[in-house]
C-alpha cells in the first residue's frame, strides 16, 4: 500500500487555508497533545453512550412494554446515524469543524435526556433517533480532527490514546448500565450520560480552535449535493426501517413493505448516479472506481460494524434472557472481550508507528476473526463461562488488530482533499454494517420462530 506524505492534512481546523492554498504549518506537538486529549475524552463519553445502552436495554424493554418491537430501539438510532455519517465531512467544510461538533454533541445530549423522560415505546424510539443524528455526526468528526492534527505517520500513536479511551469507555460502560439498571433505574443512565457530554461540550469550547471554513457559508450551504444527499437518506431510510420490521409489525408479504425496499433500492441507483454527475459530491465516487484496496477496506469495516454491534447488542440479551443472568453479571461477562480489544488497539497502534506494518496487523486480526467466529457459533447453553470469556478476549484481540490499520490504510491510500471524506465514509459503512446486523440478527430469529415446529423423518 502507499505511503502517505507526512504532513497531509485535511485542514478544516485552520481558518487560513483554502483547497488548494499552500500547506499551513503544523500544530507543534504540545498542542496536538492538548487537541488530541481533548477529542480522546470526547471519544470515551461517545463509548459510554453506545455501550452502556446495550446493557440496560433488557430493563427499559420490561419498563416500557416494548416487547416485539425491541428491534426499534437499535434501529431507529441506526437510520439516523448512519444517513447522516456520508454528509458529515462536507457540513464540515461549510460550517467549520468546531461549529459542527458542539452541535452534535448538543444534539446527543438533547437525545438522551428525552430517553431518560420516555414512557411509551414510541417516544424512546422518537429519541434513540435524536440522539442518533448527533451521534453519527461524532462519530465522524472525531476522526477528522485527528486527521488535520496529527501527521499521518505519528497516528499510531495518537490513535492508540483515542483507542484506549475509547474502548475503556467500551469496558466501563455495560459493567456502569448494568449496575445502574439493576440498582438505581435505567432513567439515571440516559441522565448521567446527558451530563458527561455536557462536560464534554465545555472541554471543546476551551480547548478546539476555531475552524471558520474558508469562503461565504451560504454559497458553500447552497453549493451542497442536495439532491444526493435527499436521496441516500431516503433510501437508508426506505432500506432499513422495512428490514427491521418485517415479519413483525409489518407482514414480509405486505404490498408497502415491498414498495418500501423496491424504492429505497432505485433511490440508491439514483443516489449513485446523481454522484457521478455532481460538481462536488457527498461521496466522491472516484475512491471506489480508482482503488480495489480502498474498496476492501471499506466492506472490512461493513463486516467489522456488523459483527461489533451485534455483539454489542445481543450478547447481553443473551446472557440476561437465555443464561438468566442479572444486567451486572451481563456486563462483567462482555467486559474481556472489550478489554482484549482496548489493550491491543493500543499495541497494534505503538506497532504501526514503529514499523508501518499496519498490512500484516490487519491480516493476523482477520485470521484470528475467523477463528474466533467459528468458536462462538458453537456456544451452547451448557457452554462454561470460561469459553464465554476466552472467546472475547480472542474476539477482542482481533477487533483490536482490525480497526485502527484499516483507518490508517484508507488515509494513506486518499488523496489529501478527500481525507475529510474519509472518516464520515469509513463510519457510514461501519454504522451501516452494525445496523444490518442487529436488524439481520432481528430478522433471523423472528423468522425461526415464525416457522412450524415439525419433525424431520
């Protein structure tokens, strides 16, 4: 794979610089530092509000009655956030990076404070949607300010604070939901998170420079793809929401479920047409005809998000429903898993650093993937714990090898003006895979459990 330039930037957090202006100078390493940290924190109260909801889902399902639509909690997020992911670099582009992140953080605190007041199935649906709108957008733009901080060949060591962070948030967060869940009310969760992003909002504003984007905000708004971005979001939509509800609030045979994923289909073919005519796409398509590496590494990150938030989502339910454990001891039987996965993010970051081996990293994390995969599809219910949790920390040592080299891959592989592309892309098809998956897993079941019991003669 290329070797990327050093001192490629995607630039949106300097107000001087225009495309194609001259290179403006580095961040000296002090202040990287002081950025970095910054966003870090930010990261880790992202992966507290995703993981920490998994494992008080159970609880809100039972509070709430949801009962067969407890797919909607997943999903409704899942739409949001990944529809909003594609658009993220260029609204970045117009508004200016730190405009966009308060704001998005505003909006996930808005978000979870409303969950924490819901008291009908449909209203926490309604605001797992609002805060998914903020969180996909963070998502993203984390990895952006990263990429206009810090030069490409010192991000392993940057995106291993990132990483560590972001995962002790991973670990944190179901052993803290749990605990909240069984102990005090699940309320307090969605609470408790508001506050945390609100300190993080307060941490930005003092540490983020200000990232007016170069040129009149209006013309740059007007000048945006509007048409595709219509279009792909009413496909997601159109995509997803059929898929999570088939076969449960809405027949697999239903004329409007059909109409639904036929149109979301044709607005995706149009979506891809409309791109390859614009001036200034939402998703330049010539990442995809130009590269077969940048291809593969984006589907990486589509089974990457599949397997991730399915594991997220389920292995929790699984632990609660079918080995009756209570939501704490859930918690503390996915925690070696994301453990395995904070440590090696690390060493996988250190090691690229060193070497620049981020190729042979991301191939022994996919072999042991496989391996790991394989061995949980044989879990049972007379399956000992010690499995459970020597599985994780497989699963996690592969997770940990797989992500971070992929993202550093994609950047050296880009050119420099669509490296604030990049990071929305990688997380649209990473939040796409997550919300395919937990629909998929959805759908499966629903559709075993809807099959007539008989017996094979």
């Amino acid at each position: 794979m290329a070797q990327a330039k050093a001192d490629e930037h995607t630039c949106l957090l300097r107000s001087e610089h225009s495309r194609g202006a001259g290179q403006p100078k580095e961040f000296p390493l002090s202040r990287q530092i002081i950025i970095v940290t910054a966003v870090s924190l930010v990261q880790l109260v992202f992966s507290l509000d995703q993981t920490a909801i998994t494992s008080i889902l159970p609880a809100v399902a039972k509070d709430l009655h949801v009962g067969s639509s407890f797919s909607w909690i997943g999903a409704s997020f899942f739409v949001t956030s990944t529809s909003v992911q594609l658009v993220t670099g260029r609204l970045s582009q117009i508004f200016g990076l730190k405009s966009l992140m308060l704001t998005s953080l505003s909006v996930m605190a808005i978000g979870n404070i409303l969950s924490g007041l819901a008291s009908q199935p449909w209203q926490l649906f309604a605001t797992r949607a609002v805060t998914g709108f903020g969180s996909g957008s963070i998502n993203a733009l984390i990895q952006v300010v990263i990429t206009d901080t810090v030069p490409l060949k010192e991000r392993g060591y940057f995106d291993s604070i990132l990483a560590v962070l972001g995962n002790t948030g991973s670990v944190i967060g179901p052993l803290a939901g749990g605990f909240l869940a069984d102990r005090a009310s699940w309320r307090l969760a969605f609470h408790l998170l508001s506050v945390m992003i609100g300190l993080a909002l307060v941490l930005l504003v003092i540490t983020l420079p200000e990232s007016k984007a170069s040129g009149k905000t209006w013309n740059k708004f007007r000048a945006l793809d509007w048409s595709g971005l219509v279009t792909v979001m009413a496909a997601i939509i159109l995509l997803l929401v059929p898929l999570s509800q088939g076969g449960n609030a809405i027949p697999w045979n239903s004329p409007i479920l059909i109409a639904m994923l036929v149109t979301g289909f044709l607005l995706m073919l149009l979506f891809v047409r409309l791109e390859l005519r614009a001036f200034d796409p939402i998703v330049p398509v010539h990442l995809f005809t130009k590269s077969l590496p940048v291809n593969l590494l984006l589907g990486h990150y589509f089974i990457f998000g599949w397997i991730f938030w399915v594991n997220l989502y389920y292995i929790p339910l699984y632990f609660q429903n079918a080995l009756h454990m209570d939501a704490s001891k859930a918690g503390f039987f996915i925690m070696p898993r994301l453990m395995s996965q904070l440590v090696f993010s690390l060493l996988s970051g250190i090691y690229i650093s060193k070497t620049d081996g981020y190729y042979s990293t991301l191939v022994v994390g996919a072999l042991v993937w496989v391996i790991a995969s394989l061995w949980k599809a044989l879990f049972t219910l007379e399956t000992p714990a010690w499995e459970f949790i020597a599985q994780g920390v497989l699963e996690g040592f592969s997770q940990g090898c797989s992500s971070l080299p992929a993202l550093i891959a994609l950047l050296a592989l880009c050119e420099k003006e669509d490296r604030s592309i990049i990071p929305g892309l990688r997380s649209f098809f990473r939040t796409l895979g997550g919300a395919i998956g937990t629909i998929g897993t959805h759908f499966s079941t629903g559709f075993l459990e809807s099959m007539p019991h008989t017996s094979l003669r």
